[in-house]
C-alpha cells in the first residue's frame, strides 16, 4: 500500500489532516487496552481479528501492569488509530505518582480515536473502580461499547465492528489502498508477536536509509530468528521500494549452481539460462527498486559470487541475507543475531517485570497459544527464568519449550531440562559453539517423544520438499502397526513438524533445522537403507503411474501433481543411482523427460540424467532410456555437441532391442539436428519413420510430434504437404484432447498460414497458441509462437513491435535455458535482419532490449491484446 494512503487512512480515523509520522509496518495500528493476566484468551483473539483485517495489533504488555511505563504506552496509542478496550473484573494498578490507573489513563489519552470497548459479564465481583470507569464509557455518545460472555464470542464481534467502523469512515478507494498489501510483495503476513530486536533492527535501519547500505547478511545460528528478522525487516522497508519487497527461500536447494535460478524463478524471471544466470538477473533487475531477502543461504555459500555482481549491477535492489556464515563480499554489511535478552538466572527478579526480557516475553507468548490460561506467577517465575536461560534464548528452543505448556509446568519442564543440561553446554565437542544449545533443544524435545514418535520422525527426514499423509503412512509404517493421522498431529502439535498450504491432500514439512536433527537420528538407525528404499521405490512407481497422463487427456493434472512431488522425484532417482540401481533410475528417467521439457525444469533434469548415463550397471534398454533421456534434455538446451552422440547410440540399443517407441522418440531431435548436418532428406527420413512407428502403435501423442516435426522440415523447403502434415496433427491433437499439443499445432497451422499471406487467419491461429501456452506457463513452447507473432508483426508493417517480440521471444529462452531449434533458427535470423535493415540500429536495439525486460506474463498478455485488436479471435474450423 502507498505511503500515501496510509497518511489519508491515518487521517480520517484520528480526524487530523496533519502529516504522521508513519509506523514501518505501514498499516493502520489498532491499539488494545486491558488487564493482562485475567483477559489473556480475549487478548490473544483480539490480536487474531485484528489481523485478519490485515490491520496491526498493538498490544502494550506493561500497559495494564504494575509498573507500565507511561511515556511508553503513551507513544504507542499515539502512533495508533484506534483503539479497543477489553475490560472484566479488575480496575489495574494505580501507579504511585497517578490518580488513575493504566487502563483508565490509556482510555483517556485515546481522546479523539475511535473507540470499542467490550465488557465482560462479571456481576458483583467487579472493581468498584472498574465500575465508575464503565459508566462514564457509557454515558460517552462517542464510544461504541458491547457486553460479551467468552472470549470465542469476542474474535467475530471485533473483527465485524472494525470492519463496520472503517467502512463507514473511509470512502472504498480509500478502504483499498490502506488494508490491501501490495501486490508487488509476496512477504507472508506475520501473524504472531514479534519479539525484541531493537537494537538490530535500528542498526539496519541506518545501514539502509542512512548509509545506503545494499547487502545486508544476517548472521547467527540455527533457530536464533534471522528469518524472522528479516521478514521484519522488508516489512518495515517495503514502501522505499517501488517494485515491492520478495522473499526467496532457499531451505531446499542444495546446489550452488541452482541459487540463481530460484531468485529468477521467485521473481518470475523464471530459472535456469544457457548464459550466465546472474547475467540473466542484472539484466532484468538493472533499473527495479527492489528489496530481495535470501532465506537460509548457509547451504549454498558458493554461489555468493552472484550476489555480489547482482548487488553491484542493479543500483537500486538491496538484498538481506540470513546465513549462519558471512559471505564474505566487499559490497557486504553484517549484523549478527544474539539470543535474545535474559534475566539473570540467579538474581531474584519480581514476577511482575520478568516481561521486560524478551526471551521471557516470547516463551510465554508462545505458552499461551497452546494454553491460553498460562501466567507468569510467583511460584513459576524461578522456573521460567530458569530455562531461558538453560535455552540461551534461542527463539527456536523456547517456541518448542513453549509448545510443551500444554503437558508440563515450568517446574515440570525445568525437571527434564535437568538431565539434558550437561549436553545443552558440554556436549558434541566437535560441534560449533553456535550448534550445541538448538541441539540439545531438539534432543530434548526428542527425548519427550513416545517410540512411535521417535521412529516415525525419524524415517519422516527422508522427504524432500514435504509430504502427503499417504506418503508418509507408505514409506514410515511399513508394517501398519502406526497411527500416522495420530502421530502426525502430534508432531504437528510439538512443533517438530508443520502443515503447509497446499491444494488436494493436506501436505506438511519440517524446517531444515529439524530435518538434519531427525536425519542424523535416521543414519544411526537400522531402518535407514529400509527407508531410503521404500521412499525411493515409492516415486519411483509414482512416476511410473502418471507418466501416461503426460502424453493423454488429464495432462494438466498430470504435470501439477510430479511438479507438487518434483524434489521427493529427484531425491528417489539420486538414491536409486548411489545404491546400485541406476537401472531403475533410468527408467525414470526417461518417463520423467517429458515432465522436464514441458515444465522448463532442463537444468535439473540435464543434471540427473547425466548422472545416470554415467553410472555403472547400465545394460541393455535401460541404457538407452538413460543415454535418451540425457540427450533429449541436451538437445533442449542447444548442447547439439552432446545430443547427437548420446541419442545415436540411444537409436542403435532401441532398435536392436526392438524398442520401437525408444527408436521414435529419438530420431525427432536427431531429425532436427540432420537436417541441418546431413540434408532434410535425412530429417524427412527419420521423421517419416516416427510417424509409421507411432502410426502403427496408435499412438496419438507421437503422431501429432511426428507430423509436426515434417511440417516444419517440409516448411523450410517450401513443400507442398506443409499444410496437410499440419491439418492432420491438429486433427489428432484434438481427439487426444490435451491442450498442450493443440496449441503446438495451432501455432504450427498459424505459421503455415502466415507463410502463405493469409495473416488474419494466422492471427487467429496464433493468438489461440499463446493463449493455450501461456495459462499453462509453457515458457519454452510459448517462445516459439512469440517468435511467430513477431514475424506477423513485421509482415503488417509493425516494425518496432516485431523487434520487441522477438527480443522477448529470446529472452524467454534465456531464461529457461533453452535454445531455439535449428530448423527455425535459420528463418527466425533472417527476418530479424529485415527489421533491422528497416529500422535504425538505436531505434532496433531498443525495442528488443525492450521487449527482452518484459516478464513472461506480461509480454504474452500484450500480444494477445495486439493480435485480438487486429482480428476477432474465431476458433479453427474442426
């Protein structure tokens, strides 16, 4: 949202037409007043509504306590827009120089703010006090004020009477502009109180806005809160930004090599090029205003080198790491994280002020999410600092101490840190200071698990990238003894693993953290090489399974459900590889290729299949799925070097095998590839006999390939088959019903149609193809029809649009490392120099260069728009 708009929020709440001073989170602040400990459910609920309008909680822990500071609660309700009263029984404690006490002082200093105030039922046992405060609220024509029994009831009336109260007082512009985020940002919403950090988030703020600084690394253990930190951060720093704030997450890249290709891809930049991707990200950063956070780069750290040429190439994008290591660049600025702040253990501390620390802050926070009657008191407070300071203050080790409330007391818990503690400070010598107390936390939390919970989390670090409860029942409860709903919500309920969004089945995870604690658990047990097979077995049937539906109707389906699975896929055909069974792992392969051209994952899937090519034990057909998997992946990427030999020897093991699908399949790329080596009659001839192969098998997928691929060849020779090779793919694509290959064979009757003058019908065709292509992110695919709309382009006489589409057409390539394919290369090199010769150089280099900046999502969008305007889009006659 606009700075702007907040201000014009800001004044129609308050009724001030002055400027304000804006708060970071630059969202309307809604200030709540009560008692702390007697209203602890109501606070926590109140803060959930008001966070469900996307507004910010501002809840004063000392406000209502006997030593609230005044001066401080008071700059927190002027920096606030409305305010919320919440009161039942107890009046407050009145401070030695007030007459007054903090919550009757906070009503009164909220003069001219609009206010709720919601009264619980407390009958005669409330505070005479309480009671006068309540009669003037009620005598007061200015306040909206209801009774309420729980608090359940108290989370829809807050949050149906905020969303009354800014209705009524901004005007629906208005009302847009300040509670929707910016759709330029993909920070998640922070929900829960964030704790502490003054001191780290005033250092960056100066670093940032004062000295310009545009590579921040946040440094410190795991579990110490970087993550967090930095999500603070980029919320506080969004509106400097005009191309918004991204969040890049890294947790599950392990290869250096890919870093570059998951910023591009999170930014829409898409991954992977056949140049050098931080080429590929200064080029399309060089002119945003953007703020990038790079969470959990520790893995990763030979892959700083493109941080730095991306922060020294793109003036305007800053970048905040979070590392548990520097990365040791010129243009870096480092703020290392300490654990938060903590009473001294043995010094006696009044229960009272114990929330001064923010360690004690959090942990009981955290406690009372999962037990909302849970209070500092006399009796816990020794037993509370206690263990935040057995914990460090690590903010990881006290949200799993928290989670344990629910079971355990403070004394109670203190008792079972009591055997642990000798680790959390001694233990693991060979370890980094840094590791040993988020480990003993996690043994810790480990050791409170029954032994099916032990087994189960466990053999659960065998995923990659999370799992379905299907999943998980299959591959960690061979024997069906365990209760995998049951145990999965208790691990879900300790902390130890999380759900995450996700569409269908119910999917979940663990944090890197817990996974390398739990896979450390897993190689010293017996069952590891037990579980890596059934895991690895596991997808590799899966593959096995949907595989079909690659090439047949529930195509789309298909393709979503293996990119959901796409990292437990790589993980499998990896193991399959390292114990002995590269064999199966080639028969994935070669089932997941079309997973990989289709969905642009060329980098990864080049990588695999050459380690499988590579391995030992390969025979036979198996050898040829591998060698023509690798060289299918090459021969995407433009590697014509490696392609040919790969896929020559794939043809010669197919064939002598009798693998007619295998021999097929092949000789498209090496047709493409013959034309331009050995003459188009060595294409025609491997082309046509594809087509008779898959002609014979029925098979309808390799039909419309086929005959698509004699199109093209007959196209370049100005053949007189052109248009019914390419009739007759549509007509198949059509009773194959994936929308896939009808669009390819839209894209290639547009081209034929364009070929021959008819540019209205080639308009159509082709405006049809880029719409198929692009809903479905096709980026490869879809390039080539850009490349066709740009020949359209200039055959109307747009000159400057052709270049611009053309441009964008090898930009997307770049981006997703492909190349265009020698039959088209030729032509499209030629038409480009009729533009060219058209136009100036100035004039040509910048409406590529233009066109090359444009997103994929937006390039597309703009020429539909341009071909719709042109013709009425009209389906193709059947």
């Amino acid at each position: 949202m606009s700075a702007q708009g907040l201000e014009q929020a800001a004044a129609a709440v308050t009724g001030s037409s002055e400027r304000v001073i804006k708060t970071p989170d630059q969202r309307l602040r809604v200030f709540v007043s009560s008692t702390l400990n007697e209203l602890a459910p109501e606070r926590q609920v109140a803060k959930a509504a008001i966070a469900a309008l996307k507004l910010t909680p501002v809840l004063f822990e000392l406000s209502a306590r006997a030593h609230g500071p005044r001066a401080l609660y008071r700059a927190y309700l002027d920096q606030s827009h409305i305010f919320i009263g919440i009161y039942w029984q107890n009046y407050g404690w009145i401070a030695p120089d007030m007459g007054i006490s903090g919550i009757e002082d906070e009503f009164d200093l909220a003069a001219g703010k609009p206010k709720l105030i919601y009264i619980k039922d407390a009958g005669a046992e409330r505070d005479p006090a309480l009671d006068r405060l309540l009669e003037r609220i009620k005598t007061d024509g200015s306040v909206s004020y209801k009774f309420f029994d729980e608090a359940d009831d108290l989370e829809n009336m807050i949050e149906d009477d905020l969303a009354l109260l800014l209705t009524e007082r901004f005007e629906g512009s208005l009302l847009s502009d300040t509670l929707l985020d910016s759709p330029r940002s993909n920070l998640p919403a922070l929900v829960n109180l964030f704790v502490g950090r003054d001191r780290e988030i005033e250092l960056a703020r100066k670093m940032v806005f004062e000295d310009d600084v545009r590579l921040l690394t946040l440094t410190g253990p795991g579990g110490i809160g970087k993550s967090r930190l930095a999500l603070e951060l980029a919320t506080a720093f969004g509106e400097r930004f005009s191309d918004g704030s991204h969040l890049v997450m890294l947790q599950s890249v392990q290869h250096p090599a890919l870093v570059g290709y998951t910023i591009a891809r999170t930014l829409d930049i898409t991954e992977v090029a056949a140049r050098p991707i931080q080429q590929i990200l200064v080029d399309a950063l060089a002119d945003k205003k953007m703020l990038i956070v790079l969470d959990n780069f520790e893995q990763v750290l030979p892959a700083a080198g493109i941080i730095g040429e991306l922060v020294a190439g793109c003036p305007q994008v800053a970048v905040i790491v979070t590392s548990r290591s520097p990365l040791h660049l010129r243009a870096e600025h480092e703020i290392p994280v300490p654990p938060l702040s903590l009473p001294k253990a043995r010094d006696a501390v009044d229960a009272d002020r114990l929330d001064r620390y923010a360690a004690v802050r959090l942990f009981v926070d955290r406690a009372r999410a999962v037990k909302p009657e849970f209070a500092v008191t006399e009796q816990n407070a020794a037993a509370i600092i206690e263990i935040c300071n057995r914990l460090d203050g690590v903010p990881l080790a006290l949200e799993l101490a928290a989670a344990r409330t629910r079971l355990l007391s403070p004394e109670a818990m203190l008792e079972r840190l009591k055997d642990r503690f000798a680790l959390l400070k001694g233990g693991w010598q060979d370890l980094p200071e840094r590791h040993r107390t988020l480990k003993a936390t996690i043994d810790w939390s480990y050791e409170l698990l029954d032994p099916d919970e032990k087994i189960f989390f466990r053999r659960l670090a065998i995923f990659s990238g999370g799992w379905t409860l299907d999943s998980a029942e299959q591959v960690c409860n061979p024997h069906g003894t365990m209760d995998v709903l049951e145990l999965t919500a208790s691990l879900v309920d300790k902390s130890l693993i999380m759900h995450v969004p996700a569409e269908g089945e119910p999917r979940f995870a663990m944090l890197e953290t817990i996974v390398d604690y739990a896979s450390e658990h897993l190689e010293k047990s017996d069952d590891v090489a037990e579980t890596g097979r059934r895991h690895a077995e596991l997808f590799l049937a899966l593959i096995g399974a949907l595989s079909p539906g690659l090439r047949q109707g529930d195509q789309e389906g298909t393709l979503d459900r293996l990119e959901q699975e796409a990292d437990n896929l790589h993980c499998a055909l990896r193991w399959l590889v390292a114990n002995g069974r590269a064999g199966d792992a080639a028969d994935g392969a070669w089932d997941l290729w079309t997973f990989w051209w289709l969905r642009d994952h060329l980098e990864e899937g080049t990588r695999l299949a050459g380690q499988i090519a590579a391995a030992e034990g390969l025979d036979g057909v198996q050898r040829a799925r591998a060698l023509g998997a690798h060289g299918g992946m090459a021969f995407w990427r433009g590697d014509y070097a490696t392609c040919v030999p790969l896929l020559t020897e794939a043809v010669e093991i197919f064939r002598a095998a009798g693998d007619e699908e295998g021999v097929a399949i092949c000789q498209l790329p090496l047709g493409f590839i013959g034309g331009v080596i050995a003459g188009p009659n060595d294409a025609l001839d491997r082309f046509a006999e594809s087509r008779a192969i898959f002609d014979r098998r029925k098979d309808l997928w390799g039909g419309v390939l086929a005959r698509a691929a004699q199109g093209w060849m007959e196209l370049g020779l100005g053949g007189k088959l052109v248009a019914e090779r390419f009739e007759e793919a549509a007509d198949m694509a059509r009773q194959l019903g994936t929308g896939i290959e009808l669009g390819m064979t839209y894209g290639n009757l547009g081209t034929q149609r364009l070929r021959a003058g008819r540019l209205d019908e080639a308009g159509e065709l082709l405006t049809e193809t880029l719409r198929l292509l692009s809903e479905r992110h096709l980026q490869n695919l879809a390039s080539y029809t850009m490349d066709q709309i740009a020949e359209l382009a200039l055959e109307r006489g747009d000159l400057l649009r052709a270049a611009r589409y053309f441009g964008a057409a090898h930009a997307i390539r770049e981006r997703v490392g492909s190349m265009l394919g020698p039959c088209h290369a030729e032509t499209r090199d030629r038409l480009i120099e009729r533009v060219r010769a058209e136009l100036d150089d100035q004039a040509f280099e910048r409406a590529r260069s233009e066109g090359a900046a444009l997103g994929f999502k937006a390039v597309t969008a703009e020429a539909i728009e341009w071909c719709d305007r042109l013709t009425a889009l009209r389906p193709p006659a059947a």
